[in-house]
C-alpha cells in the first residue's frame, strides 16, 4: 500500500515537473528582451568590472557588437577564471552565490550572448522549488483526504502564476533565493517533528542558511523571523538543550558565512542599497504606500488576478458561518504558522525596504502566499461542506487562477480598445505627446489610479498603453524593435545620451546586435559634431538614432537630417529610458 502511494506521488509530481517545464521552456522561447538587472547579471559574472561604462573607451567611439557582448557572455580565453565572480559582487551590492553558478551555466556558451545558460539554470532551480513546495503542503494538508492529489494540483498552479514564471524567466538572483526560503521552511516543519536527536536537520539547516545568506539579503528577513519563533518556542518549553543547539546553528552558519563573503557587513549597513532599505523601514507613510502597491503587485502576479476574489470569498464563508454560528471544529495545525508569520512578515519587510516597487523582492514568497491564501479557503469550507464539495471548489479556483489572465486581456482589450493599443507611435516622438494622446484618448477615467509613491499619472498612462497581463520579462512588447535591429544590423547606430539619465544597459542587448555604434555621452549636438562622428561611414540606407530622457528630441533628429542630407525620419520605439529613430 504505501509502495504503491509512494510510485503515485512520484508520478504526480513527475506529471508537474513536465507541465511546468514546458511552460517555462516556451516562454523562455518569447522572451525577446532583457532587463538592466539581466545584463547586470550577466556581466557581474563574467566580465572584469562591475559595469562596462566604466571602460574608459566606452564613451565617445565607434565599437562592435563583439564589445558589448563581451560583457554579456563568457569568452573561451576566460574559462576558469572565477575571480569576477567574487570581486564583481564585492563591489556591487549582492552576495556572489548565485552569480557563480551563472558563470558555470554561462561557460557551457562560449563568445555570445545567449539567454538560455540563465533560464535553463533557472528552470532546473525550479525543479527543486516545485518539490519543496510540494513537500511543504503535503505537510500542511496531511490529514486531509486526496492529500496527495490536492498538493500535486497546488503545486503545479503555484508554478503557472506570473509570478512563477517571472521568476522561472527573469536571470536573477530570485529563483535561487525561492529555493533557499522553501528549503529552510521544510526543514523546520520537519524539526517541529524531530526528536531530541536532531543533529542532522540542524546541520542542514545551518548548511542552507548560509546558502541563503550567501544568495540575497533580504532572505534574512524571513529566517530572522522564523528563527525567532522557535526560540521562543523552545523558551517556552523550556528546552534549553534544544534552544542551544538551534542558536548554535544559526550563529556559526552567520560566521560561515561572514568568512565567506564579509563584504555582506558593508552592503547591509553601509551600502547606499542598505542604507536606503533601512530608511524605507522607518519612514511610516512611505511604507503604506509602498504596502498598498505591493498588495496590487500580489494580486496580479502571484493569484493571476485573482486574489480579492479570493478574500471576498474567504470573508463572505466566515460571515456566514458567524451569522449561521458554525463552530470551528478544524484541528489545530502545528505547521501553519511557522510558513504564514514568516511568509508575512517577509512580505511586508521586503516591500517596504524594496528600492523600487517591483515584483522581483517578493517572489521568493509568491507561492506561499498563494498556497496560505487557498488552504484558508479549505479550513473555512471544511465543517460547512462535504469534503467533496471543497476539493470541487478548490478545483474551480485552480481553474480561474489558470485562465484568469486570458480573461483579464480580454476585458483590457475592450476597455482601453484594441485600435488604441494596437496604433503605431509614429505620429509622435517624445514620451509628451504620447501621454497627451493617451490623456485625451483613453477610455478609463484617469481619477482612478491611486496617486502613491509619487508615481507621475503619466507613467501610469504609458504603461497601460501597452498593457497586458502576462510574464513582465518575456517583453512581448519589444519583440517589435528587437526583431528590426537584427534585421537592420548593418546599419550604424548613435545614441545620444545625457548622462544623468544613464540606463544604458537596458539597451545593451540591441547593441550586442548592431555591427557599429556609437554612445555619444553629454555632447552637444549640433551639425559639426554629428558630421565628425559620422564621417567615413555608410548611411547610405539610413541610420538609427538612440535618444535618452530630458533632451529635445525634435531638434536633436532635425539637426541628424540636415547634417547628413537625410530626409525620412520613422519612431520606432519607445524603450525604458529612451526612444528609437530611423533616419533615412
């Protein structure tokens, strides 16, 4: 009997492990851009400097694509070399696990830019992640009947989020920080249940938290706070042994991890990330706004906009349970805790100490926010209906979870209207005009938009334009422009940048394409300094123009026409911190 249990668990799991990973390996197949982050990854692993600005023949020269892909890939002369690795995140603001196993994924593609060493050491990480989680709702639902079916089922849908798949897509630090948390997690519901003999799961557990902290800083947050836990746990017990031997643990997995990397002191207390994480934690009306954003985050991205629905639902059962006076007959379960209090509190720490208000700082917790979210819908069904009828009812959910998005983008369509968001920004060329053309034209009322953390309406505006709801980094809206510089390759390529907007390698990618281009940093730009950069080269077919933010574009691209007898100017695109021209 349990033989045969264990072969179908084997098998459920194998049955998630393939969904997922053909989801994950087609939206590696769109994903057709990548972000600042990405690059920084990229090079942080691989490439003598933190940033390749900081050559000092980067500005103000003419360069190949095998410049800027040098920063993105691992040449064949530099196999073995591990010392970027370390000295890289030394100087950066991240601690160095995560970038070596990159640079070891990296070498497996030699002299080019690939995004898949990133997404393949991503999705292997999710393997790992996809069990865990498994394991840890299978122990939260062990006395539950279909115990095995219901956690199989949560854990496949808990991986087909956008926030899953953000995480499974997005060549950072994150993926390997959600391990990290699901791991420590389980190994202490299993110390919940271990005997005073418990050397080998503490041992293991100091073993992953200095995996942990040797990841990302802010998975310190959630073993600060489930750690503390069973300190007072055992405080209260008053099993002292216990208690030594867990403070123990967690103490020389700190120093470990200290003798490792003890640059870790200088980023979180000193650094300017550091710092800026702990002025957020202390600055109250900020931390609300930053709260009230995440919660819209959350929503959209880890329930697939389903997550109010949820909660009304949660809230209308425990309504009519009060009114109806149901009595809780639910058993008390020793492990819900020890995954919701750290799993909240590391939600709330991270948004608000997040330097930007961005998905990528909770989606270590994403899944276990969702799955919490659906086990309270469980335990509030359970002595109202039959067990069937729950398990029918968390199947629904599990549906709508996975079709929500489809939907979602359906009602966006006919809200914003599919001409509106489908039109060509030719007929304007600076982010201005857009907004007013999307002020003027837009079918939703603008009053609407919460006015927190001082986000300007008019990005609100220009994100909506091309508003979808799926995988932020696939850049499903940037296969348009990356599509056309690798057909128009050839072509040189200039990009005007002030300085003090510099978020070139956002656009690094694209650069890595061209066969010639040139950063032009802080110049002025009249017609002889176009003329002297331009000259001895073939604009014959035209020339593509890159213009950062705060610069009078219509002058700088009518100024590029006269200089070089040129008369056709086409938009191209507008990217994060810049707009693309072709002038023929």
């Amino acid at each position: 009997m349990k033989l045969k249990l264990r072969k179908k668990e084997i098998l459920l799991i194998l049955v998630v492990l393939i969904i997922q990973t053909v989801v994950f390996i087609i939206a590696g197949i769109n994903k057709s851009y990548i972000h600042m982050d990405e690059a920084y990854s990229l090079g942080l692993a691989s490439y003598n400097k933190v940033n390749i600005q900081q050559n000092q023949d980067f500005y103000n020269t003419w360069h190949s694509k095998e410049y800027y892909e040098d920063y993105l890939s691992v040449n064949e002369n530099e196999i073995g070399n591990y010392k970027p690795v370390y000295e890289n995140q030394k100087n950066d603001v991240h601690p160095p696990l995560y970038y070596l196993l990159l640079r070891i994924a990296m070498g497996l593609h030699l002299d080019s830019y690939s995004k898949w060493p990133g997404i393949i050491l991503n999705i292997i990480i999710y393997i790992f992640i996809s069990i865990f989680m498994y394991l840890i709702i299978k122990k939260l639902l062990e006395k539950d009947n279909k115990c095995t079916e219901k956690s199989a089922i949560l854990t496949l849908v808990s991986s087909l989020t956008l926030a899953s798949i953000n995480n499974a897509m997005y060549i950072r630090m994150y993926a390997l920080a959600t391990l990290n948390i699901l791991i420590t997690t389980y190994l202490h519901l299993k110390l919940l249940d271990a005997e005073e003999k418990n050397y080998r799961l503490l041992l293991l557990i100091g073993i992953f938290a200095l995996i942990g902290s040797l990841t990302h800083y802010y998975y310190l947050f959630y073993l600060g706070i489930l750690s503390i836990m069973f300190i007072v746990k055992y405080i209260k017990e008053k099993k002292y042994t216990e208690l030594t031997k867990y403070i123990l643990t967690i103490f020389l997995a700190a120093i470990a991890s200290l003798i490792i990397f003890p640059y870790s002191i200088k980023h979180i207390f000193f650094g300017y990330r550091g710092k800026g994480a702990l002025s957020n934690l202390i600055n109250i009306s900020e931390a609300l706004k930053h709260i009230i954003v995440y919660t819209l985050i959350i929503d959209v991205d880890a329930f697939n906009n389903t997550l109010f629905i949820i909660l009304f639902f949660a809230l209308g059962i425990a309504i009519y349970k009060k009114i109806k006076k149901y009595k809780n007959v639910n058993e008390k379960n020793k492990y819900i805790k020890y995954i919701a209090i750290p799993t909240f509190f590391y939600t709330i720490l991270a948004a608000i100490s997040s330097p930007w208000l961005e998905l990528r700082y909770i989606m270590p917790v994403c899944s276990l926010l969702f799955v919490l979210a659906l086990y309270l819908i469980m335990q509030l069904l359970n002595n109202l209906v039959k067990q069937k009828t729950v398990n029918r009812i968390l199947l629904v959910i599990c549906i709508l979870v996975i079709i929500m998005p489809f939907i979602a983008n359906k009602v966006i369509n006919i809200v914003i209207g599919k001409d509106f968001r489908s039109e060509q920004e030719s007929s304007y060329s600076s982010k201005a005009e857009i907004v007013q053309k999307l002020k003027n034209e837009i079918n939703i009322p603008i009053n609407i938009f919460p006015k927190v953390q001082e986000i300007p309406i008019d990005n609100i505006l220009l994100f909506l334009k091309n508003f979808r709801i799926e995988p932020e980094v696939i850049y499903s809206n940037k296969q348009d422009i990356t599509k056309f510089i690798k057909n128009n390759a050839n072509l040189p390529a200039l990009y005007l940048l002030k300085s003090d907007n510099d978020r070139f390698l956002d656009e690094i990618l694209l650069f890595a394409i061209l066969n010639q281009s040139y950063i032009a940093k802080d110049i002025e730009c009249n017609e002889e300094n176009i003329k002297s950069i331009m000259s001895n080269k073939d604009i014959s077919n035209g020339i593509i123009i890159f213009i950062n933010d705060v610069q009078e574009n219509e002058n700088i691209v009518n100024t590029i026409k006269q200089a070089l007898n040129l008369e056709n100017t086409t938009y191209l695109k507008r990217l994060n911190m810049c707009d693309v021209y072709l002038i023929n």
